[in-house]
C-alpha cells in the first residue's frame, strides 16, 4: 500500500520560509505526477504546484514567483520551497501523487503552517 507523509510544516513570521517534504513509500517514478494542496479553515482545498515525472511544474497564481516545487526521484521525495510567507499562507498542507491505474491518487495526512505578523 502506498504511503504518503508530509513533514516540515511549523510556526514562521510573515516574510519567513519555510521548507515542506512529501515522502512517498516505493519510487515516486511511478506517479505521473505529484503535488501541493493547502486547506485553510473553512475554505476549500486549493491548488498550490505540481510536478511530472520528466520534472514539468505548474503553480497556482496565488504562489507563483513565491513557491518552488521541486522532486528528487533518489529520495523518493518531493518538496515545497516557500519563501515571502504571508499570514493568508496560514493553512494545513497536503501532497498528493496520483498514477494512471487505480487507486488513482493517494493524499498525505497534511502539515500545518500557521504564519504569524
């Protein structure tokens, strides 16, 4: 069974950077594609970045030019860079992989990053 933990979340000041990780159990090679959501309190889960496998990113408007998205296929691991945070940043972090069989799609537990004035 497929296991994904994110880690690296935590308590920043607004302007701070933070750095999150996603582990995936076996070889993240083996999803398509792997990615960030965040979840604020009484908001919907959002689209942050995702990566492909041949190394392609996407991002939401909202973190472009502030998030990097990055994998190392090595360590089974992909990652958030996150610099200039803001206090809206504030949110539980997911990371999903998915694959072209089933099941499709596997989300993590989610990291909580709270940024403060």
């Amino acid at each position: 069974q497929v296991q994904v933990v994110e880690s690296g979340g935590g308590l920043v000041q607004a302007g701070g950077s933070l750095r999150l990780s996603c582990a995936a159990s076996g070889s993240i090679v083996t999803f398509t594609t792997m990615g960030w959501y965040r979840q604020a309190p009484g908001k919907q889960r959002e689209f942050l970045a995702t990566i492909t496998k041949s190394g392609y990113t996407n991002y939401a408007d909202s973190v472009k030019g502030r998030f990097t998205i990055s994998r190392d296929n090595a360590k089974n691991t992909i990652y958030l860079q996150m610099n200039s945070l803001k206090p809206e940043d504030t949110a539980v972090y997911y990371c999903k992989a998915m694959r072209d069989i089933r099941p499709y799609e596997f989300w993590g537990q989610g990291t909580q990053v709270t940024v403060s004035w």
